[in-house]
C-alpha cells in the first residue's frame, strides 16, 4: 500500500510517500506525479514514511526525473537508509539528487 499526498506551493510541489513503492503501487505514483507536473520547476519527493521501493518505483522515478531536467529541479528528501542503500546498489545515487 502507498499513500501520496502533494503540497503544491506556486512552482514548487512536494509529494510525500508512505508505505511500499512497488509493482502494485508504482502505476499510481507515476499517474499521480503526472497529472501534477505541469508548470512545477521545484519537485520534492519527500520519502521520509517510504519502507520500500522496487525496480518499477525506481523506473518512476528516474522517468519523473527525465521530465524535471527539462523544466526544473528535483530532489529526493529523508530517504531512510533502506531506500539510500537501494539507491547507491542500483546506481540511481549517481543519477538522483538526494539530501
């Protein structure tokens, strides 16, 4: 299960995640992410309550991050040291910005 909730502020979006980021649950983020990308150049995914993520949360994320390099920044905020660990094994630490 993952919840989403998004804080939108001018140009700037925050979505925090909470729960498992996998299979199931990437579709929704991605359409969810989609829906609320137009006119935003500041993108935070705030991934604090996020237990897991999976190959297809990660595919959602670097797609996302394709379509932020066009028109903005984004980060990706109070990754757990699960999530980080994942990051840095598949490489996506070099691709994402992480703080």
């Amino acid at each position: 299960m993952l919840n989403i909730s998004k804080n939108a502020n001018d140009s700037s979006l925050e979505v925090a995640l909470e729960g498992r980021l996998d299979t199931s649950t990437a579709p929704e983020l991605e359409e969810a992410l989609k829906d609320s990308l137009e006119g935003v150049t500041e993108l935070t995914l705030d991934l604090k309550s996020l237990e897991y993520i999976s190959s297809a949360g990660l595919r959602v994320l670097l797609s996302t991050q394709k379509i932020m390099n066009k028109q903005g920044s984004m980060v990706i905020a109070n990754a757990s040291e699960e999530v980080k660990e994942i990051f840095d094994v598949t490489g996506f630490s070099d691709i994402l910005t992480i703080k």
